[in-house]
C-alpha cells in the first residue's frame, strides 16, 4: 500500500470533496408513550405526566411543516426507506398515519419499493389499527417484545404482559410478512436459561428479523439512579453467544452486531444507517446527518414536543425547528464512518470510505495494519471486515481508529 498520510495534514488545506451524495432516508420521531420504561433514554414523553398529552392532529401538521422546510436541503434525492420511530409510534391512529404518508409521498421521491417501518408496543395492538396501517403503507413492523417472560416485562416496567406479546405477534405476522423483534438480554436476574427461552420463542414465532440488545444501563435513567442486581460481564457473554448460536440455527444470519435476519430480510433503514448513509430526521428531538459536495452536516431538532410544536405552528410563525446544527469536520468522519460499518459483519467496501467521507483509504493504512495485527479486521482489496474477535472487541477496534482525529 502507499506510504499512510496524517489525516489532518490532507485536510488543513482543502475540504475532502464527495464524488457522489450517498442514500438517503427518512425518519420522523413520535415523542410519546404511555408510560416511561425506567431503563430508556430515548427522547419519549409519558402521556398525562408534566401536561405531557398526544397531540395527534397538531403534531402531523408540525411534521408535515418540518418535512416542507427541510426540502431544500434534499432537494430531488430519492429516499430509500422511511422509519417511524419513538416513542410509540404505534399511538397514533391510523388515519394519521396515512395523512402523514401522504404528504411524505406527494413531498419527496420515495422509492416505489421503500421500507416503510413503523415501532410498534405490543401493549398498543389493536387488530383493525395494524390493518389501517398496512393499508395506509406501512410495509415493516418492529415490534417491541424486549422478552417473553412475565417477571422480567415487569421488572423492566412495560405496559405489556407475555401473553400480549405473542397476541401483537399473532396480529402483525396477519397483516405484515416483514416484522422485527426487539429482544433484550441480560435482564435483572435473569438466568442463561431465561434468556434462551425467550430467544427460542422469537425464532419459533417465525418473524424474518430479530434484533437482540444487552441492557445497558444509561445515565438520565431510573435504573441508572437505582441500578437493579444484573448479570455480571461472563454471563452477559454466554448470553450473546447462546443467543448467535440458537439463531443461526434457526437460519438468520447476524449480519451486524445486535441484528439477526432471515435471507432478504436485512433492515434497509439500518444498513444505510451503517453504511454512513444519509438520513433526515423529523419531530421532537430528531437527528439528522446530510451531506453536501463539500460539507457533510449533523442537525438536532428541538426535543421538547411544545418547544417543536411551537417552533412549527405558532401563529403566523415559520420558526425553525432546528436546535442545533454543526458539521463533520474531516477528521471525525473516518472514525464515524468506521463506528458505524465495523458492526457490520460483513464490513465495507474499500471505496465506500472515499465515497462516503471524501478521504483515501490510505489515509487510515496504519490504523489497518494495525487492527489486522492484532486479529480485529481481515482484508482484501475490496472488502474490510471485522474478524469475529474485532466483533467481540468492538471497541478496542475503534480506539485504533479513534488515533485518526488526533
Ligand atoms: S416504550 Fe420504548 S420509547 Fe417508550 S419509554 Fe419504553 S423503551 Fe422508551
């Protein structure tokens, strides 16, 4: 390979230029839920706490305002997939579903094959409503299971039950073929064979996509203040190799750390996500990441629902919705680019790097030489992958290229 390049010598002198813009998706955040689950940190308000209510109709229109104030930033890019993502999605009504489709439909190119996901709680299933959101085009569910086992649903202060969870199965496999299963793992007290249980019964339900997260406990979160007793590091491990096991022998394959799919079935919104794709985020607290030839740009929306509402629909006004904006400076992107394609099993392409952050490959040469010694990554002239131990070790992979910032 060339002689390695200090990344911020390339990038003192001219901004790293994208050949091509990469994919774009999209994804709209819907900030309520019925009630707080003491281990989330997601941007999602519990209904009727602090004046905290669903605003339905008002929320829609302040997205609808969103999307048509973000346009010129995308303008004419076709979107690949649409993510409705919470929160509880679920909550809204079907017909605000389709109004909001609609308007997505009439606004942006969206690809006539688009993934449209909704998140759905299983405590939030009515039959009728996943039919109304199928017909309104909804075309994936991700459901939120997290386990099957009664004690630790309410440990984890969910609004549902076991048998509401194999019900919300039942009901989406009628209305969807394309559904995915949140499970977590290392539960408060929860045994190996608990968490073996729980994912034999995913697999056995015949979903084409299950996603399996250890719990972590997050600050700003109950469980965070008050830590529950959970299983310790070695547990946790067995649990994450159990779990690789009984669904690769169930026939889905683990094709990013947490993720797990039937053939044909990867997570299109994921995978792009992954790829350093971009996305443009709408609603309360929404993220986005957008390039442009000579700048790639990350934006927050505001997180506080009246704060959004009131930017988009006061009177007269035509607030902006954006709390925060900044951009990628060249020496973030090769280490946000490499935090994101390492889960992924199967790596990326060497050219993506360029394609996607504007820099050479060279530019990170001793960082892949030094990762492939240590057994983190494997390589050829096309693909970098990251070897099984590099998967196990994520982050001691990334701390090699966390040096190309410095
Ligand atoms: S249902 Fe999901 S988004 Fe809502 S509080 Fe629980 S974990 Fe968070």
């Amino acid at each position: 390979m060339a002689t390695a390049i200090s990344v911020s010598s390339i990038f003192s002198t001219h901004s790293p230029k994208l050949s091509a813009l990469p994919t774009l998706s999209l994804y709209i955040h819907i900030p309520w839920c019925v009630k707080k689950c003491p281990y989330c940190d997601f941007n999602s308000h519990e209904i009727g706490k602090k004046g905290s209510s669903l605003l339905e109709d008002e929320y829609v229109s302040a997205l609808i305002r969103d999307l048509e104030m973000a346009l010129p930033q995308i303008w004419g890019r076709p979107v690949t997939s649409v993510f409705l993502g919470g929160g509880t999605p679920s909550l809204l009504s079907a017909q605000a579903v389709d109004k909001l489709l609609t308007h997505v439909r009439m606004l942006l190119p969206l690809e006539l094959s688009a993934e449209i996901t909704l998140e759905a709680n299983p405590g939030t299933f009515e039959a009728q409503k996943f039919a109304d959101f199928r017909a309104a085009g909804i075309n994936r569910l991700s459901i939120g299971i997290q386990s099957f086992n009664p004690r630790h649903l309410q440990a984890l202060g969910r609004i549902h039950g076991d048998k509401e969870a194999h019900h919300a199965i039942e009901i989406a496999l009628k209305n969807f073929d394309n559904v995915n299963l949140d499970l977590m793992y290392a539960l408060p007290d929860q045994t190996l064979e608990e968490a073996s249980h729980d994912i034999a019964l995913a697999c056995a339900s015949g979903v084409p996509h299950i996603s399996a997260y250890h719990l972590t406990l997050e600050p700003n979160t109950l469980f965070y203040r008050f830590p529950p007793s959970l299983p310790d590091d070695d547990l946790a491990a067995e649990m994450q190799l159990m779990i690789e096991q009984t669904v690769s022998s169930w026939g889905y394959a683990n094709y990013e750390i947490s993720a797990f799919a039937k053939p044909n079935y990867q997570s299109c919104h994921n995978l792009n996500y992954w790829q350093f794709g971009d996305y443009l985020g709408i609603g309360a607290g929404a993220h986005s990441k957008i390039s442009f030839q000579h700048k790639i740009i990350r934006q927050m929306r505001y997180k506080q629902p009246k704060q959004y509402l009131a930017k988009l629909l006061t009177k007269d006004s035509v607030g902006d919705p954006i709390q925060s904006e900044h951009e990628i400076q060249a020496e973030d992107r090769v280490f946000e680019f490499m935090m994101n394609a390492l889960r992924l099993t199967s790596g990326f392409q060497v050219d993506s790097l360029q394609a996607r952050t504007g820099m050479p490959i060279t530019t990170i040469q001793q960082q892949l030489e030094e990762a492939e010694q240590r057994n983190l990554i494997s390589w050829d002239h096309y693909r970098i992958m990251p070897t099984l131990t590099g998967r196990r070790f994520l982050n001691d992979l990334l701390q090699i290229f966390l040096k190309c910032k410095e």
